[in-house]
C-alpha cells in the first residue's frame, strides 16, 4: 500500500495536469521548504529522563505564514508529517485563508503521560520550535491528541520566551485565554456543514439520514453532535476500545459524556457493542464520517463500504485506489475531500487569530455563522468545479478530491508567480 506521503503527491501531479499548469509546480510543491527536528528532554514522575523526538515541517507559505496543527502519536514519522503539512498548504488554500501550510509532530502516545508530564514535555516542544514560529511566521493548533490546554502551555512559553503575551502565536486556545468557543467544535461543526450541503445536493435532504463514525475524538465527537442537532441519526462510533452501533441512534450526548469520563467508547450502556474499532466504516449508512486518522479506507477493504457518501473529518482517510472503487459504485456519489470537509477548524483557528491581532472578539453565534459562511461556500465552489472537470475530462475518472486539489493548487500557483518565485 503506498504511504500517505506517497498518495498524496499523486493526486497533487494529477491536480496540477488537470489544472493545466506547468510541471514545475508539481516539483516546486513536491518538498517543504523546512523541516525542523527537535528533541524534548522530559524528567519523568519515576526521576527517568525520557528523550522524545519532535518535528515541525514548513511546507510553503506563499500564501501567509504557515499554518497547521501538532500531532502527539506514538507511531507518527517525519514522513507522515511532510504530507500532512502538504495538505495543510492545500487546505488553507482552498478555504480561501491567508495562510501556508505547516504540521508539527510528537512521536509519544500521551495516554501514557501524567499530566505533569504533559505539560513538560508540551512546554518543552514549544520552547524547541520557538525560533521557527509566531503569529507571523507559523501559527500551530492542535491535531490528534492535542487540545486547548496544551495550546494554553505552549502560548504561555512563548509568551514568557517573548517577555510579552502573544496570543496570535497559537490558535484553538481556551476562550479563557484569547480563544473563541467555537473552535473546540469547529472542525466537527464544519464537516458536518458540508456534509449538510452534500446530502441536500446530492442525497434529497440531511434531516432522518444515517451517519457512520469512525473515531470518536475531538472532530468525530462534534461531528455526531452537529449531525444530531440537525435532525440526522447517528448510528455508530468507535474508538480503539471498539465500536458501539445501534441503528435506532445513538444518544451522542450521553456518549460523549461516556468517552470524556471512562476515555472508552465502549462503556456507552445501551446499543450494540463490536469487538472491532473499523466496524463504522462497513454498516448500513447514508453517510460515513472516517473521523480519525490516515490510510483507513483502502483498496483492500473498499468493497465492504456500504455508504453512498464520505465526508472526511480525518485528514487522509481514504486513499485513491479505494476511491477508484468506490466511485465504480453506482449508487456511490461522493467522497468529500478531507481539504474541504474538515477546513473548519483551520478556517476557525483563522478567525481566533484574526481577533487575537485585534484584541477584538465576536460572540459565538457570529463567529458560527461566519464559519458556517464560508465551508458552504467552499463546498459549492468544489462541487461546481467538480462538475466542469467531469464534463472537460469524459475519459477518466475524475474525482471530487481531483476538484479541491486543482483549485487549491490555482491559488497557490497564483500566488508564487506573482511572487516570482516559479
Ligand atoms: N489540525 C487541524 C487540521 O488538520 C487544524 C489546524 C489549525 O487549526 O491550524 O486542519
């Protein structure tokens, strides 16, 4: 199976033939423009210094500072990194923001952390990486395994670093400190926007259809809320302690609070419980929401996925060869790309700094809408492009990743020749 990195730099050469633009830029796009590797020294509760290995890769910033999440995963490698990175230049390029791409990793599974320790070892990341970043130059968020009060750790080094605060150096902080509420469900919020719009495009409607969920953290969590809220019916979740289905739904709220007390999904008390944390991507569904991370629906399991449309909350989910299949489907109607469908938080994060560098901040509901605002219009825009790629390329499959990608890879485009640098 090719790796993401490998995938990934696929459908970029495909997108930038389908765009028609020089080679060039497939070569100039195909590396970062830096890659930084840091080691964090962390005393742990035992007394041990335990050495961890951290990275920030800068991918290209053509468009605004780089801009993208850190990764805290015990199987996360430089390579994995660089793609997401890649991804990250693309996303924000076709959200529209004023923003490169850039991710930021930590080879650990923090499950295995005190608190403490976390705190050191999120501290001493943000100390490593501090030359490289700020609101300016390259704004981390969270990712998987990351989240708001480590963002609060990480603001607050850099701030004592700087000898003054520096609230637009890190996004998706505590509202408490210079964030927006939105941001903690903005991700799941925005995929659950898009896939709105998709099932009233394509699917006859959103309220009473059936969602699959693959990965119950932060992005899946929201996700199953948001579907709930607008009247669809949630109808399995997973985490690596397995999946929960019930095809009568899911109290999401109650599962949530499960999954933030116990950590385990599986402690949910009432529906169905599967001894398999990949079980949501092959039930009975309208829509499947792979919610967690990378290279999840192959080409060696595509054939069992039942949904007629993906929406991808997780960054990388399905790889091309699974789509080919997918697509040959004839009741299959899409796969929204994981640029599109889950640019919501770095779309949020984009709003946070904004307010950050104006010491100006809008309420919730505002904030929301804008959000909301600009995925619809994102979505609209693919889809529309999509339709033209379709009718200008009748010979091949083009797919609706093929879409976002071109029209990411324009602006970018766009913006280096300006520059003069291509
Ligand atoms: N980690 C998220 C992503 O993959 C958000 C990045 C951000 O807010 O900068 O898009």
């Amino acid at each position: 199976m090719p790796s993401y990195l490998e995938w990934l730099l696929g459908v970029l050469k495909e997108s930038v033939n389908l765009a028609g633009l020089p080679e060039e830029v497939y070569e100039y796009l195909s590396k970062p423009d830096r890659i930084l590797t840091v080691k964090i020294p962390v005393r742990m509760d035992n007394g041990k210094l335990m050495i961890f290995e951290g990275y920030r890769v800068q991918h290209n910033n053509a468009l605004g500072p780089y801009k993208g999440g850190i990764r805290f995963h015990p199987e996360v490698t430089l390579e994995t990194d660089i793609a997401l990175a890649t991804g990250m230049t693309l996303k924000n390029s076709l959200a529209g923001i004023p923003y490169g791409g850039g991710k930021g990793a930590v080879r650990v599974d923090p499950k295995k952390l005190s608190m403490k320790e976390l705190e050191q070892l999120s501290r001493g990341y943000a100390r490593a990486i501090a030359p490289i970043i700020g609101p300016e130059k390259d704004i981390p968020a969270p990712d998987v395994n990351t989240n708001p009060q480590i963002m609060a750790w990480m603001v607050d080094e850099i701030s004592k670093l700087k000898g003054y605060n520096v609230p637009g150096a890190f996004t998706a902080k505590p509202p408490e400190l210079w964030g927006n509420p939105v941001r903690m469900y903005s991700t799941g919020f925005g995929a659950i926007v898009v896939a709105k719009e998709a099932a009233e495009k394509w699917l006859g409607g959103f309220e009473g259809k059936t969602i699959s969920i693959h990965g119950f953290g932060n992005a899946g969590q929201w996700a199953a809320y948001w579907a709930t809220k607008w009247g669809a019916k949630v109808v399995a979740i997973s985490d690596t302690s397995g999946t929960v289905y019930d095809p009568e739904g899911i109290d999401v709220e109650l599962a949530m609070k499960v999954k933030n007390e116990t950590r385990k999904v599986i402690n949910y008390p009432k529906g169905q419980k599967i001894n398999d944390s990949m079980a949501p991507l092959f039930v009975e569904a309208d829509i499947l929401l792979p919610s967690a991370i990378e290279n999840v629906i192959t080409a060696e399991n595509a054939d069992k996925v039942k949904a007629k449309l993906i929406v991808e909350p997780a960054n990388g989910p399905t790889t091309p060869e699974a789509e080919k299949k997918l697509y040959s489907r004839k009741d299959f109607v899409a796969a929204v790309p994981d640029i599109l469908a889950n640019a919501g938080g770095v779309v949020m994060s984009y709003l946070e700094w904004v307010e950050d560098l104006q010491y100006y901040f809008w309420d919730e509901e505002e904030t929301r809408e804008k959000l909301a605002k600009i995925m619809r219009n994102n979505f609209h825009r693919t889809a529309d492009r999509w339709e033209k790629l379709k009718a200008q390329h009748p010979d091949k499959l083009v797919t609706m990743r093929d879409a976002a990608f071109v029209l990411a890879v324009e602006r970018v485009y766009n913006a280096m020749k300006l520059r003069g640098w291509i």
